[in-house]
C-alpha cells in the first residue's frame, strides 16, 4: 500500500517589504495504531511509509519481539492500524519508562535497560565507506530538503546502503530499521547512521538488535554513552564526510 506523504499549503512570508504568497510542502503525520496477536499494544504518530517495519520496530521497542523469524504476518490497514502477527514468548503487558522523545510520547520497555548485552557482530567502517553513508542517507530523499520537517536514518553493510527511513520522529525511523532487520529485509552486522541526536533509547534499541556502530549527525546523551559502553558498541557523534567524534570503541573506524 502507497500512501501519500506530503501535503501542499501555501504560507505567507511577511518581511519588512511587505507580504508574498509561497508555495509549502508539509509532511503527513497520521496516528496509527500498532496490534500484535489482535491485542492493541500502543499507537504513534507517523510519516505513514514503512509502516510493516515501523510496526516491528515499535514491537521490539516494547519488549514484544526480541528476534528474527518470530515475525509471521504484517497487514497494514488504511485505517491506521498495523497488525504484526507472531510467535511470541508472552503478551503481559510490559512496564515502560517514556523517553526523551519530544512531548513525552515515546516509550521502550524497561526490561531493555537491564541484564547484558549479547556480543555484538564484530564490522569496521572505513572514511571512504562513512563519507558514502552519509552522502547517500543525506541524498536518498528531498522529502526533508523539501519539508524541513523530518529525520532519516540509514543502515550501511557490506559497502552499500541497505536500507534507508524517514519520519517526523527520529525514535520512528529508528524503529523503521529495527523492523527492516526483525522481517531479515536488512542485516544487524551493519552501522546505523541518523539525523537526530542519540539518547538513551535511541542507543538502546541498535545495541539490543545487535549492530556495533552507531552514528548521528548530532550529539549523544550521557545515558546514550554510557549505554553503548556497557554494550561494547562504537559511538559516533557529529558525522561529517570528512570527521567524526567517536565517543567509545574507536577502533571500529578504520583510516
């Protein structure tokens, strides 16, 4: 299903000089509402594409589905809700804690912040490959160039991009990615690389699937470092083509 995700409007640009019509392109933001098994789990705002791995990715967030192959069916319906059918190992509901998402509306599973972390799949990244990331996550859509109103956030394995998000949420185009490597469209053994800052959740969630190198245009929290610390995962704040400050684990950058 295709839906659409932009909607023209026409502003007025008030200056000293006076007052001009302009053409605008907003982004859609719809809810919808995420099912597993029948039994409603939660809802969220959200640019309405790749709503199959939003729909996972929100899932894994919550506790719900932890692995690859538990995913049987997705079935998106127009009128806003997404139903993930899978095998599960319960579905008592899960004590959540709300994230730093803007206006409070974000939430992972607690249990996610507790126990160790399993090994991650050990990957490198080269300057040559990072300068190929980030050009191509920055030009794989003008949604944001035209919208000014989203984040993207791209996975890189095996010297390509593998798979490319974008919402109106930096935390649900995360979840886009964790949902494209649940329903195997992408690997774990990869670098994530994402236009919004990397707090605590945000880290969480790639160090809990199991990816090694973690990347934002931005900034990580004090949680978020500390996070990708514990899980052995290499943190990468203020990416550029050419620079990058890697917070933990640098060696994983290869010159």
């Amino acid at each position: 299903m295709t839906s659409k995700i932009t909607l023209p409007h026409t502003s007025t640009l008030i200056s000293p000089e006076g007052y001009v019509q302009q053409e605008e392109t907003l982004a859609i933001e719809t809810p919808y509402t995420v099912a597993l098994n029948d039994v409603t789990i939660g809802a969220s705002m959200v640019l309405p594409v790749g709503l199959e791995e939003f729909g996972v990715g929100f899932l894994f967030g919550q506790g719900y589905i932890k692995s690859v192959g538990e995913v049987k069916e997705v079935i998106v319906c127009p009128e806003g809700r997404i139903s993930v059918y899978a095998d599960v190992e319960s579905m008592e509901p899960k004590e959540v804690i709300i994230t730093s998402g803007c206006g409070g509306t974000g939430k992972i599973s607690k249990e996610m912040f507790t126990g160790a972390f399993e090994p991650l799949s050990e990957c490198t990244i080269s300057f040559p490959e990072i300068r190929d990331f980030i050009h191509q996550v920055l030009r794989a859509s003008t949604l944001n160039q035209d919208t000014h109103c989203v984040h993207g956030c791209g996975l890189w394995a095996d010297g390509k991009l593998r798979a490319f998000f974008e919402d109106v949420g930096r935390h649900n185009a995360v979840d886009k990615i964790m949902g494209a490597i649940l329903l195997g469209r992408a690997p774990s053994r990869a670098a994530v690389y994402t236009t919004g800052r990397l707090t605590s959740d945000m880290v969480l969630k790639c160090a809990r699937i199991g990816i090694p190198i973690i990347m934002s245009r931005t900034a990580p929290s004090s949680l978020g470092l500390a996070i990708a610390d514990r899980a052995g995962a290499t943190l990468i704040g203020y990416a550029r083509p050419e620079r990058l400050n890697a917070f933990t684990h640098p060696e994983r950058v290869v010159l």
